[in-house]
C-alpha cells in the first residue's frame, strides 16, 4: 500500500514537463479525497434518514474501519498507469 519511488525518466516518458506532471497528479489527488467525503456524506445522510434520530451523534466502531490507499498514491499510480488524461491549456 506504500507509494514506490517514481524515476524522473519514467515521468519523462509520460510528458515533457515534470513540473505540468506533479501538477496533473496533485489535482488528481485531491479530486480522489473529494470523491471520497461526498460519498461519506452521502452515506451518512441515507443512514440518518433511515433512522430518523438526528439528535444523536452516532459512535464508530474501530472495528468497522476500513483502510483505504491513500490519495497521492492512488493519483501516482494513475499517472503511471496513463488512467490520468489532460491538456495543457496554457500554450
């Protein structure tokens, strides 16, 4: 689950710019962290729609966590792979 080390020479096969491609993978990380709190969000809002009690705060159980890869790694792994397509806009 731990990020490998990224060679620059493999970024450069992927594009020109290092710098455009710490960028692309930055905002697909941060595009992956914002899918995964509205779908908590949502979870959460079915869940206390079912019960009906919104008074209550609703205790976790450590037992029920679930570990997920982390963000930065799941864009890393993207961009490697070519799942990651963008354009440069600023030419």
């Amino acid at each position: 689950m731990a990020l490998e080390p990224l060679s620059i020479r493999q970024m450069e096969e992927l594009t020109d710019d290092q710098y455009e491609a710490v960028v692309v993978m930055s905002k697909r990380a941060k595009q992956v962290l914002n899918n995964r709190i509205v779908e908590e969000m949502i979870s959460e809002s079915v869940d206390e729609v079912e019960m009906g009690v919104f008074d209550e705060v609703e205790e976790k159980n450590p037992e029920d966590y679930e570990e997920l890869e982390k963000p930065t790694t799941v864009a890393v792994n993207d961009f490697v792979d070519g799942n990651i397509k963008w354009e440069n806009t600023q030419d």
